[in-house]
C-alpha cells in the first residue's frame, strides 16, 4: 500500500502549524531538498541541506544528510536544540557517526498506534510527492 503527500501539502501544513517556512524539492527517488529561508544582517538566505533515506529498521529511520560546507556545524546544534526545547522528547531522535541521523518514529506517542497495525517498508520521492510504501499486519 502507498500513502503519498504533496510538498506543497507539507509544506503548508509546517507552515500553518508550526509557523516555519520550508521548502522542499525533488532530487531523486532516496533524497529530497529541504529549505529554509534565514535572516542575515537584513539579506534573506536560503540554507539548504538534502535528506537522503538510508534504510528502515523496524520503526527506525535511518537518514543521511549533505549540504554545502558547513551544514555539519548547523545540524548537531540544531539537533541539540530541539532535544533542550522539547526534552521528554529527546531520545526519538539520535545523531549518529558519518552524517547519520536515527528517527525512533515508534517512540513517537502518536505513531505507536499505527506502528501496531502496519509495517513501514519504504519512503520514497517522486517530482511530485512523498511515498510511504507500507503493509498491513
């Protein structure tokens, strides 16, 4: 079974939910170009990092990233921000050695539900959206 998304669809719903511009792109079927306009000395910059989906395990997402020189130095703060902004939160996600971030998406409250039901077995982009390839148990 395939459940797919828009970017434009995800994008508005970080937008209107999260009040965060974000853009994304396609780049080929395991990576997607994620965006984020910044503010700089009153110059808007676009800072650009792409996500490329390794592998699945169980409910563990493993993610690779890449960008322009850098972009390593933003993510292991940003990383450590999020788990200081939201610390009950913290160990669903996990930076690993060599670009490698671990999402524990069955630790997600809201996902364990649905984790009891199906089995995620692929995330794929096309030019025009987000696929989830799962299967029911």
């Amino acid at each position: 079974m395939k459940i797919s998304i828009t970017y434009a669809e995800l994008q508005d719903y970080v937008a209107s939910h999260f009040h965060k511009t974000v853009n994304l792109g396609y780049v080929d079927g395991a990576t997607v170009s994620v965006s984020v306009p910044i503010k700089v000395l009153g110059f808007t910059k676009s800072i650009s990092i792409n996500l490329i989906v390794k592998k699945i395990e169980g409910t563990d997402l493993f993610l690779s990233y890449d960008g322009k020189m850098g972009i390593d130095m933003l993510v292991s703060p940003a990383i450590s921000y999020a788990k200081k902004l939201v610390p009950e939160k913290a160990g669903w996600v996990e930076q690993m050695p060599g670009n490698i971030v671990k999402l524990r998406l069955g630790d997600i409250d809201k996902l364990q539900k649905v984790f009891e039901k199906v089995e995620l077995k692929a995330i794929c982009f096309t030019p025009e959206n987000i696929e989830a390839k799962i299967a029911l148990l």
